[in-house]
C-alpha cells in the first residue's frame, strides 16, 4: 500500500508493505500514477540491473531510473513483469508506454528517504521532485 503526500514542487510516497520486495513492487506501481501518457501508445519491454550502497539508495534509484526513462526515451512505465532483490542489487523486467508522459519526475531526493522494518512488514518513504 501506498500512499501520496503533496508538498509544494514535491510529491512524498509514502509505503507500507508486508516485505521489501513489496515496497519496491509499491514503488513501481506508484510512479505509474506518476507518469501516465496515453493508453493506446506502444508498449515496449525493458530490463533494468541496478546496484546502490544500500537498500534505501537502490529504493531510490530505481524510482529514479523510472523517472529517467519517461524523460530521456519518453518510456512511461505500465507493468511490472519480475523484480528480484538480491542484497543491493535490483533486477526488473516491465513494460512501459512510448510517449511523452502528462507529468514527468525532476529527480528523487535523498531529503526523508527511508526504508525500514515496521508493524507487519516494511515501510519506506521517498520524495520526488516534480
């Protein structure tokens, strides 16, 4: 689960999840909110590997990655097809809408970011600067 906190120039994600895995599936979902284009626009298959210092910073890369290809190739993000967490590394395949997304993520800040065991699972926060 997830949820949105809006700031001025910021958007605050918010996530409650049973594991990690669950909150970076979370996060994916949620920037699809984020970065939505055109229903009838191509899809196109991407895979993703990436590796960060811990889990908070591979949280926020791979957000941040998302953001990067709705700007640089104009990929929104649709549907997640496997994610694997592996210590700091991230493996991921989704498809992705070819097009210019209605709003796109500036970048994602390290300000509040946080991953951490909570009741029942996990919970992460994360603020994107739109």
């Amino acid at each position: 689960m997830y949820r949105w906190v809006e700031h001025t120039g910021e958007l605050e994600l918010e996530i409650t999840a049973p594991t990690e895995k669950a909150v970076f599936e979370d996060g994916f979902k949620a920037m699809t909110e984020v970065l939505v284009c055109d229903s009838t626009a191509p899809l196109e298959r991407r895979e993703v590997t990436l590796t960060a210092a811990d889990r908070p910073a591979l949280l926020a890369d791979w957000l941040a990655e998302l953001a990067f290809l709705a700007e640089s190739d104009g990929l929104a993000p649709v549907n997640l097809e496997s994610l694997e967490l592996e210590g700091t590394t991230l493996r991921a395949a989704f498809e992705g809408r070819i097009c210019e997304p209605a709003q796109l993520v500036k970048g994602v800040t390290y300000h509040r970011l946080a991953l951490e065991p909570a009741e029942g699972g996990f919970r992460a926060t994360v603020v994107l600067d739109v």
